[in-house]
C-alpha cells in the first residue's frame, strides 16, 4: 500500500511557538505508519 502525505503545519509567531515545535515533532512519530508526515 502507497503511503500518503500528511502536511504538518506549524510555527507561527505567537507566544506559544515552542509548544507548537514540539506538537509538531510529535506528530510524525505518533501518527499511523501508512502516512509519511511531511513538515510545513
């Protein structure tokens, strides 16, 4: 089966922006394993 591709979006430039590196870096290891989660 073909894995799909999961745009993760995050950043930004409110006062929460390390919290959202860190959700973001969570996603891909969290994430079912037939998507491939791809950083935006």
């Amino acid at each position: 089966m073909e894995r799909k591709n999961i745009a993760v979006i995050f950043g930004g430039t409110s006062s929460e922006y390390g919290v959202s590196i860190q959700s973001a870096a969570a996603v891909p290891v969290n994430f079912p394993k037939r998507y491939s989660a791809v950083p935006v």
